[in-house]
C-alpha cells in the first residue's frame, strides 16, 4: 500500500454549478448568506431556507473545508436546493431506488 504524499486535486472546469447566479461574490459568514438567500428567494419558508442552510453547512463541515472555502462551496449547494424547491430548476439526476422483487431462493433449493 502506497502512502500520497499530497491530496488529489480535480481540475476545475466550468460547470453548471459555477453559473449557478449569485449576490455576492463571497459571504463573510453563515448568517450573511441566509440573510440574503431568504431575500433572494421570499416564495419559500424561512424554516426551508434554514434547513437547507443547515444541511449544507453539515456537508461542507464534513469535509473540513476552511470557512471561505466551506462558505462558497455551501452557497452551491443551498442555492440549487432553493432553485429546485421554487420550482425554477428541474430535478435531476437524483437516485430514486426501487424496490426489486427477489426470488425465493429457498423453494429453488429444496428440489
């Protein structure tokens, strides 16, 4: 097993999240951005827009991004939940598993 010496880096291409619109270039805290996400969008529920925050930040906190870093990648992922909640963005790509029906091993067997 080989140790790495430094952590993997993907190359940043322009992607759908990069144009996602935004109000500021960065948010100097958690309680800026959601301050300005309920303004941002005053047809959804303030307790959504806290709870998308919430979840967002739990994410970004996961991974043990530095605050700017946390703050910006956090905005991404709240403001296409908000997007795709006031129906301004279409869902996709979202796993949806289905239930399969098995077969019973069990009377295969006993013949």
């Amino acid at each position: 097993m080989s140790e790495r010496s430094r952590p993997i880096t993907i190359p940043a291409t322009a992607s759908a999240a990069e144009r996602l619109p935004r109000c500021c270039p960065a948010h100097p805290d958690w309680t800026t951005l959601s301050e300005h996400l309920v303004d941002e969008f005053p047809e959804i529920a303030i307790g959504d827009i806290v709870r998308e925050v919430s979840r967002a930040k739990d994410a970004v906190d996961q991974v043990s991004l530095d605050l700017d870093e946390a703050l910006s990648v956090g905005e991404l992922i709240v403001r296409h939940q908000l997007l795709m909640l006031a129906g301004h963005v279409q869902e996709v790509a979202r796993l949806d598993p289905e239930r399969h029906t098995r077969r019973d091993l069990s009377r295969s067997q006993a013949k």
